[in-house]
C-alpha cells in the first residue's frame, strides 16, 4: 500500500482546514478536497488539532443486506439490486466524539462497523468501470442504530428515524486513497472484545458497482459518504459507558464512546 495517501480535515485554532497524513503529522493543504489543492508547506503536529469528520456529505447512504455472510445467517435472500437508505447528513460526528442515547428512548442501540466510500467528483449514471474515477477513497464508519425504533410500528419500518439521530454516524478519521477495498477487512472491537472479523470481498455489490447502481438514482456530489452495510457480529452496546473502534487496515481506526 505504498501509494496509498490519507487525508483528514482538522479544526486549528478556531480555523478548519484539511491535509494529508504523514509521519510528522499532518501536510495542510488549501484550495479544495475534492478539486484543486496544493500543500502550504506547513505541518501540524496531530496533537495540535482536533481531527473532524473528513467530509461534510449533502447525503449518507447506507446499505441493508450487502454481505453473504449475513444473508446466509439472516436466512435472508440475497437482494436483486442494492438495499439501501439514507441517514441525516446531522447524524454525522466526528472521531472520538462521545454520541449520547437520545432523550426519550430507552431500548437497545447496535454498533455496525462497516467500509465507508467517499465520492470525489459530481457522478450520474456511470457504469460500474467508470466507478473508480468517481471515488476519493474510503474510510471507517459506525452506523449506529436505536434497533427497537426499527420495527416499533408494524405499518412502517422506521429505518431513517433508528439510524438518522444526531450522532449516530460518525466516520473517519481518515479518507485512504490508493487503494483496492476488495482486499480490505473490517474489525469492530466493542470495549476491548472483537465482536466483528470480516472481508469486503464477501460483499454482494462491490464498491463500484454501489456507485454504479446508486448513481442512476441520484446524483452522487463530492463529500458524500456511501456505507457498505455491515456483516455478522453487530450487537447492542449495553454497557453506561462503551467504546467501539472500528478498525480497517490500510485506512485506520475510528474510535467513539456510546454513552447510556
């Protein structure tokens, strides 16, 4: 993964800004993500910021039912054509950022540590080869979800309400670009416990094609986050206080507290 580039986005001194990552901390660059950009030649140590979510998406979406794994377990049929919804652009917080139970509900909340695409240019209707030109990189999400929300009313699945609250989708703490995501693995360790172990490549509809498919539904705008949907080990985070790291090697870990 030698020519793999990690980017973030950073608050410094009241100011925000983003760069790439590099062994003595971040290279700020200015202009734009996703356009023109060029290092300032300034470095910043890492613990000279505050590290924000990487981009700020006009639209989440996140994927149901995208691994065989899970379909095979759920006893679920695979789907036709990718199953997905959209979370509130407000659900989304940054890494390290302690998300809180919201007021008035008291069921169970579920962690789904899952790979995160960040597109990189304006896209519609491009064809599944066409995909990579379209992708800025990836990245590590939690989509978290008040699971007893979800199927509360029998006549409706409330899925944007169970995944859209304020917090629940934190992503980051870095975008990787450079590299093949159908080689990666997603690790989710619930309070120092793996709960979750397991390859993109089980995915039904691959990264490109996601961008493919989604894209012929709408058009997909710089800065917004595609969740790849998750595989089996999701689970309740049932402790006052709980720490969930969502680990993808080659990208990094992004690490919040659940608190009660």
């Amino acid at each position: 993964m030698a020519n793999v580039t990690r980017w973030v986005r950073f608050r410094h001194h009241a100011e925000i800004g983003f760069g790439q990552l590099i062994p003595s901390g971040i290279s700020v660059h200015e202009g734009d993500m996703f356009g023109d950009m060029r290092p300032t030649g300034q470095t910043l140590a890492l613990d000279n910021v505050e590290l924000l979510a990487p981009t700020q998406p006009s639209k989440v979406i996140a994927l149901w039912n995208n691994f065989h794994a899970l379909a095979e377990k759920l006893k679920s049929p695979e789907p036709a054509e990718p199953l997905y919804l959209l979370k509130a652009p407000t659900s989304v917080t940054t890494p390290g950022a302690i998300i809180t139970r919201p007021l008035g509900y008291d069921g169970k909340t579920t962690y789904e540590g899952e790979l995160g695409i960040v597109i990189g240019k304006s896209c519609t209707a491009v064809a599944p080869e066409q995909a990579d030109a379209f992708i800025f990189g990836y990245t590590c999400t939690n989509d978290v979800t008040a699971a007893d929300i979800l199927n509360r009313d029998p006549t409706f699945p409330q899925w944007a309400r169970a995944k859209g609250f304020d917090g629940y989708g934190p992503f980051g703490p870095v975008i990787a670009s450079g590299l093949d995501p159908a080689s990666l693995v997603v690790r989710t360790i619930l309070n120092g416990v793996e709960r979750q172990n397991y390859p993109i490549a089980d995915m039904i509809f691959s990264a490109q094609t996601l961008v493919s498919k989604i894209s012929h539904d709408m058009t997909l705008l710089p800065g917004d986050l595609i969740c790849c949907g998750t595989s089996i080990g999701v689970g309740v985070m049932k402790e006052p206080v709980n720490t969930v790291t969502v680990a993808i090697d080659g990208i990094g870990e992004l690490t919040n507290e659940f608190r009660q």
